[in-house]
C-alpha cells in the first residue's frame, strides 16, 4: 500500500510547517499580551508614585 493511499493524501510536510507557524503567531502574541500587561502594571505602580509623592510635597 502507497502512503498516499494510506495517509489520504495528506502532505505532512506542509501540515507540520503550518502548525509551526501557528505556533509562532501565537507565541509572539503570548508575549505582546505579557508586554502589555507589564506596561499596565508599570503604568498603574508610577501613578500610584505620583500621587504619594504630591501629597508628600503639598
């Protein structure tokens, strides 16, 4: 029996690169996902500085 036959036809090289590349946009999503929520987290620590030190000031 041919592979083809077996595997329907299926080009498993060209399946695994795509999975791959999914793989790949996902985790450069991942990480734009964990950047933004750093830069949130950064955003929300300096403003709660700003407001400390105005009243220290005042």
């Amino acid at each position: 029996m041919e592979i083809q036959q077996i595997t329907g036809g299926i080009d498993f090289e060209m399946e695994i690169k795509a999975v791959m590349q999914i793989g790949r946009v996902f985790q450069g999503q991942h990480h734009r996902v964990q950047s933004e929520a750093h830069l949130l987290r950064v955003q929300n620590l300096t403003e709660q500085l700003v407001i400390v030190h105005n009243r220290r000031c005042q």
